[in-house]
C-alpha cells in the first residue's frame, strides 16, 4: 500500500478508477486490475482516515484536560 501518498491523491485516482469503470470505459481484461487497485486505495483511505481519527480524539482529549 501507498501510506505516503496523500489523501487527496488518493481519493482522486479512486474516483478516476470508479468512473471509467461506471463510464463502461474499462477493458474486460483490465476490469480486474483496476477493481484490485481501488480496493487497495480504498485500504489506504480507510487508515488515513483512522489515524486522523485518533489524532483529533487525542487532541480534544488534552484541550479536555487542560480547560
């Protein structure tokens, strides 16, 4: 998986993934390649969003703390 890769990024080639398959512009031979590299962003995605998650709880959890 890309952690690297920005979320934005991410999110953007996901949503070309998902178009071209919607659009019925993806070969049958690619169809498989391209479901697989969505679910890997998707992945990736998922834990971005996980981290972000945990991050903003730790920091309203010290403003908590030290109000």
């Amino acid at each position: 998986m890309e952690e690297k890769t920005s979320y934005s990024k991410s999110f953007e080639e996901l949503q070309k993934i998902l178009d071209s398959i919607e659009g019925e512009d993806v070969e049958i031979d690619k169809l498989a390649e391209k479901v697989k590299r969505a679910t890997e962003l998707i992945k990736v995605l998922r834990s971005k969003l996980k981290k972000t998650e945990i991050e903003i709880k730790e920091i309203v959890k010290e403003f908590e703390t030290s109000a």
